[in-house]
C-alpha cells in the first residue's frame, strides 16, 4: 500500500508547486494554471531528484543505486504531456468540486489533482514503465 502514501506526498507537492508558481502567473485562467503547475510538478520532479529518489525507493521500483536517466528533449515531451493530463483531470476534478462539494478551493483542487494522477499512474502502470525504461 506504499503507492497510497506516495500519493500523499505528490499531492503535497503538487500543492507546493501550485503556491510557489501561483503569484508569478499572470494570466488566472485554469486551464493555462493547470498546464503550468503538472509541467512544472514533472520538470522539476527531474531537477529536484525526486524521480532518482523514485527509481530507488519507489512501490513500483525495486531496484537500489539506480537513477532516472533521460533527455532534455525527453524530460521536456514528457513535463509537456504531464501538464495536458493536468488539464484533463483537473477539469473533471474541478467540476466536481464546483458541482457537488460546492467549493472552488484551489488547494483542494491541486492535491486532488496530484494525488489523482498518481494513484492512475500505478493502476495503470505507468510507474513500471517509468522503472523500466529511465532507471539505469
């Protein structure tokens, strides 16, 4: 059940990002927040090691002494396509929210967001993907 903690903590970190690059966003719409925050949640995940800490300490991974290894161009593609599955999934996440909780809380929204991007990306395997091609 590693992968419900780990979840947390993205969500947690989703929801620093979102505070840390909330004030230098100009434009509020959500969408472009949305993108904004998952390409920056997965850019720096690279940057800060925290994909290296994954590759050794991560539910899906079980390897030791090993580190993310990827490209610049790849690191990028992949920060890119990580801030359009912001998009969708903070959408529906919002709606919801808006909907049937009747809150437009935005932390909510970017813990939620985190924390649900993650939990799909082991049900779906992702991360084993992720472990088995970009840690070397």
């Amino acid at each position: 059940m590693h992968y419900f903690f780990e979840s947390i903590f993205v969500g947690v970190y989703t929801l620093i990002i979102y505070t840390l690059l909330n004030s230098f966003i100009i434009n509020k719409n959500i969408n472009i927040i949305l993108f904004i925050v998952g390409f920056f949640k997965h850019y720096l995940g690279h940057y800060l090691h925290l994909h290296t800490y994954y590759c050794n300490n991560g539910y899906a991974c079980k390897s030791n002494n090993k580190k993310s290894v990827i490209s610049n161009l790849d690191i990028f593609t992949e920060s890119f396509f990580e801030g359009i599955a912001f998009i969708f999934i903070g959408k529906f996440i919002h709606t919801f929210l808006v909907t049937y909780l009747k809150t437009n809380n935005k932390f909510l929204l970017f813990f939620l967001i985190g924390f649900s991007l993650h939990m799909l990306s082991e049900i779906l395997h992702i991360h084993i993907f992720f472990c088995n091609n970009r840690c070397a």
